[in-house]
C-alpha cells in the first residue's frame, strides 16, 4: 500500500515545550487510521502540523509523493487535505447548506455547481432534510456531520476527522461510524483523531498511538490494545502489570 501521507521525523517546540518529538507516521492510500492517546499526548498538535497550520520546528510532511511542508493550510486543502476541528467551527448565522458551499467554493467558482456539490454532500451525510435550516439550531451530533459535510465538499483526497465522535450518544456515535466506513468506501483516506479508544478501534485499519508528544505504538488495533506500553499510558503501571 502506497503512503498517501507520512511524517518524518516530526518535532514541534513551543519555546520550551515539545509537543512531538521526532514523530514519523504514514497513512496508506484508501485506509482509515486512528491517531489515539492520553490528553496531553500531541494529537491535536500533530493535526494542525499535518493541515498547515503550523510548520514544524524540524522534520518534514509529505503529501501524495509531494513535500507540502512549507506549504500553508489553504494551499494543502487545494491539494486534498481536507479537515474538521475539535471544536465545532460552523458558520452560526448561515445555513446549513450555505456552511456546505464555502468549503464547494475551493474547487469552482461557480455558485450553481457550488450548490449542486453542497447538495450532494448534505444527502451523503444525512442532513439534506436540514439543508435551510441556521447551522445553530442544529442539535450537536448535527453539527459534528455538518463539519464532516463542509470537509467532504472540499472533494479530499485525506480528511482528517478531529474527534467527531467525542461527546456523542452510542446511537449518535454508531451513526457517526457508519459515516466514515461510507467516507473511505468512497474512495477518500481518513486519518482520525480520538481519546475513546472503544469508539475508535473497532473502525480503524490501524492505530497510532502518541505518549508525551512521541509514538508509543503502532499497528493493528487488536495489537496495540493489548500492548503493555498503551495500558501504562491510559491507565497506569498498576494494570500493565496484570495485564
């Protein structure tokens, strides 16, 4: 499997903090790989180094056989990174599909084909019933697959999902699974960003795992949960002894 993506040897200091140290990941072409760890971990900061909005301190990002390292997050997205945010980013006082058609608008200019592909986004993810309705009368799950929507209309080649399932009922979360399994069906590479790790592990290809800024462990989900390394990290020694 081709690396649509890889890190190499990524560190990224904050005057004195360094919140990753010498990471270097890859995500193969067509799989949805789950980027996992403790809070305080680096997750959110290796995110934003792979979208843009940092560069890193040293290392490189390489995107499709490109080096996108200096290239900022609007020139990736141009390229197929597509992403969401932790905390939800949804123009408040747009509707739902006029949120959908900003992201549309990377790839035309044109505001017709901008709202077909709005719409075509909207009925994939489940919201097309709620196309005119204000982004802030939707219910929080529904602003959590808007994200997913405005990410989607940027037509991705990679979309980075940053904790779309977090907070959500297992009714909401079930249906926030299926919409990813649907994503990477249709042909786009998902790199995924949780701290629940039974949301996360029975989705993923394969999981990441980030300690203290670095990688702990890596490989097939059914591995790293079981490696003693991954059960110090989220629960302590006390239960990687027994484990």
């Amino acid at each position: 499997m081709t690396a649509l993506l890889e890190t190499r040897n990524i560190t990224q200091r904050f005057s004195g903090l360094v919140a990753n140290s010498d990471v270097s990941i890859s995500v193969g072409r067509g799989e949805i790989v789950g980027l996992i760890g403790p809070n305080g971990a680096g997750k959110s900061t290796l995110f934003n180094l792979i979208a843009g909005v940092f560069r890193p301190t040293e290392g490189s990002i390489w995107f499709d056989g490109e080096d996108v390292t200096a290239l900022p997050a609007a020139e990736r997205c141009q390229r197929g990174v597509g992403r969401t945010f932790q905390v939800v980013k949804s123009f408040e006082t747009m509707s739902v599909i006029d949120n959908v058609i900003v992201g549309a608008l990377v790839r035309t200019t044109v505001m017709r084909e901008a709202r077909r592909k709005a719409y075509e986004v909207l009925e994939f993810a489940g919201l097309a019933a709620r196309a005119h309705v204000l982004a802030s009368d939707l219910v929080p799950a529904e602003k959590r697959r808007l994200e997913v929507a405005r990410a989607l209309a940027t037509q991705p080649k990679l979309l980075l999902l940053d904790e779309v399932l977090t907070g959500l009922t297992p009714t909401e979360a079930q249906t926030g699974v299926e919409l990813v399994r649907r994503v990477r069906d249709t042909g786009i590479t998902v790199l995924m960003v949780e701290h629940v790790m039974e949301i996360v592990m029975p989705l993923v290809d394969r999981a990441i795992v980030l300690d203290l800024g670095k990688v702990l462990v890596q490989g097939k989900p059914a591995d790293v949960v079981r490696d003693p390394k991954v059960i110090t990290a989220y629960l302590g020694d006390r239960h990687a002894v027994g484990a």
